[in-house]
C-alpha cells in the first residue's frame, strides 16, 4: 500500500491552487463630472492600488448627471458620484440609494467674462451655465438669487456638456456667466478678462459624492462592501497626502498645475463632510428643495431612508479602524 505523507498532502495543495486560474476582477465603471480633484478619491483608489487590491477593475467615465443617472439605472455604469441629480431621480421613482457624500457645501462660484455682468442681479434674461438641469449648480445659484431677493425664474439656466464645457464659456464669453468648480476657479484667476460675480460656496446644499443602484446593493452587496472599502482608504490618501491628489488630477488632466489643483484642494477641504456623512436633517433638506424644483407636494416626497443609506461607508470605515490602517506616503 503506497503512503501519502503530509509534505506531499500539502505539495500537492499548493499546485492545485497554482494551477486553479485567478478570479476575474469584478469591473466597475464610475462616472465623474470632470477630472479634478473633487473626484481624487477614486483616482487615487486606482492609482493606489486600493482597487486591486479589492479584486475591481475601476474605469473612470467623464459624464454628468443627467448622462451618468439613467445609465446607472439601466446596469450600464454601476456607480455614480453625481449625488444631486440622483435624488431628482430617487424621487420620481428611481431604485437608487446614495450612499457618500463628499461636501455638504458647493464648490463652485460663478464667474463671468463680460464686463456688464458684476452682480447677481444682472444675470436678468440671461444665460447662466450649468452641468444638467436640477443639479446641485442650478439650485445652488436659486439659492442665491432667493437670498438676494431676485426671481430665479428670470435666468435662463443652460445645460453644458461638462466642466471644460463650462470653463471655456466663460473663457469666450458665450454666456453671461457660468458656474465653476474650485481647480477650475483658479484658471480663470489667471485670465484678466474674468471674474467673478458670487461666490455659491457659501450654499449649503450637497456636491459630490457616490450613488449605487439598489438591485447592485440587494444582489452583490459584497462587491458593493469591497468598492466603499477602496474609495475610503481613497479619500484618507488624498488627506494625508496631498501631492497624491495632485498627481492623479494632473495625470488625467495635464491642462491643470499643481499650483492650481493645490489651490483649489484648499479651498474645497472646508466644504468636505468629515465622514462621508451627512444628518438626516440635512437629507430631508435636499429632498425638499428638489421636490419644490420638481413641484412634488410634501406627502408625495421620498423619506431620508429611502434616498440616503450610509451603512457601507461606516462599515468601511469601522473595518479600516479595526485593522489600523494607514495610507502610505
């Protein structure tokens, strides 16, 4: 009788999972509404190695709102960090949760190239620049022109393509005046021919952050866990280290400097949420004034639950505490 010992037991385990071929990484496909650093922490989970290191395959797609939300809805992207449009969604019956939150303010300002227009109060019948219609750029300059008691009704807010689209607007003068993200701002700073007409950093409304569909989170929530856990341990990167930030912006986007990215990181950090976060005093806030936008009556509006879910960032975050873990420089 021949005897198998146990060193060619184990030998003979270790070929098979040799030979065993390696799990495919799971894809994932995130869009973004431009390659700043407002969206440093998925540049970073790539570059990093934090995806990879979660079996994903992460794809960045440049695409805004209104392109990123029906596409997330239809399977054909799986993840969205376009928060404000998806609760316009969520609330016309959309299976979506959001599930990050990057700022609790905006970090754009409006800016124009023509010299007529200083005031909020000149934009009267004319065209102001945003991404989509309903995004968090409209509502934050209603928000304004609420404050300053002029009627909202009287602009006439134009769709763009994307944040470049927005950028040179503004560069040639197309329109009156667009909305800006904080890299961007500093841009135009350098060109004399612009300047700046209100600052929407001081809204308080939500930018950024990251949306899942509910049948990804229902039927894959591991997958759903490991993504979180990457683009947590992306965002703590970013703060401790912030030339990784601007290595991964300038990577995508050469056109920016690091002086400009540097710049505009500094000025968005107080617009952060500190956790990912926000209270759900503050979700039933945007869920109203996208309702009002939508003319959706106070009984007929979602409740915070069934738009916002925050249970995979903290169980990313309690998983990364729990293991100590620390970007490295």
């Amino acid at each position: 009788m021949k005897i198998v010992t146990p060193r060619l037991l184990i030998l003979g385990a270790s070929l098979l999972a040799l030979a065993a071929p390696a799990r495919a990484a799971d894809t994932m496909k995130i869009t973004v509404t431009g390659l700043v650093s407002g969206f440093a922490d998925y540049f970073i989970a790539i570059d990093r190695g934090y995806f990879a290191e979660e079996n994903i395959d992460a794809q960045i797609i440049q695409a805004g709102g209104a392109a990123a939300t029906p596409a997330l809805l239809s399977g054909d992207v799986q993840f969205s960090t376009s928060a404000s449009i998806a609760i316009g969604a969520i609330l016309r019956g959309g299976e979506l949760k959001i599930v990050y939150v990057n700022n609790d303010h905006v970090p754009y300002q409006l800016w124009s190239g023509l010299p007529d227009i200083k005031t909020l109060a000149d934009l009267k019948g004319k065209q102001v620049g945003i991404e989509t219609r309903g995004d968090t750029r409209e509502l934050a300059v209603r928000a304004a022109m609420v404050a300053a008691k002029l009627d909202p009704s009287t602009v006439v807010f134009t769709p763009m393509a994307n944040a470049s689209a927005l950028v040179a607007s503004v560069m040639v003068g197309s329109l009156a005046s667009a909305t800006v993200v904080t890299d961007e701002i500093e841009k135009l700073k350098a060109v004399p021919t612009t300047h700046m007409v209100y600052d929407l950093q001081t809204i308080g409304t939500i930018s950024g952050g990251g949306v899942f569909s509910n049948e990804l989170i229902k039927n894959n929530r591991g997958l759903a866990e490991r993504f979180m856990k990457a683009v947590v341990k992306g965002r703590r990167d970013g703060r401790a280290f912030v030339n990784h930030i601007v290595d991964a912006v300038r990577k995508r986007n050469p056109g920016l400097s690091a002086d400009d990215i540097l710049l505009g990181v500094n000025a968005q950090r107080p617009l952060m949420t500190k956790d990912g976060t926000i209270p759900v005093s503050l979700q039933q806030n945007e869920i109203d004034a996208r309702s009002e936008f939508f003319n959706i009556p106070p009984e007929k509006r979602v409740k915070p639950a069934q738009a916002f879910d925050f249970t995979l960032l903290k169980e990313a975050n309690d998983k990364l505490d729990a293991e100590g873990w620390k970007p490295k420089p």
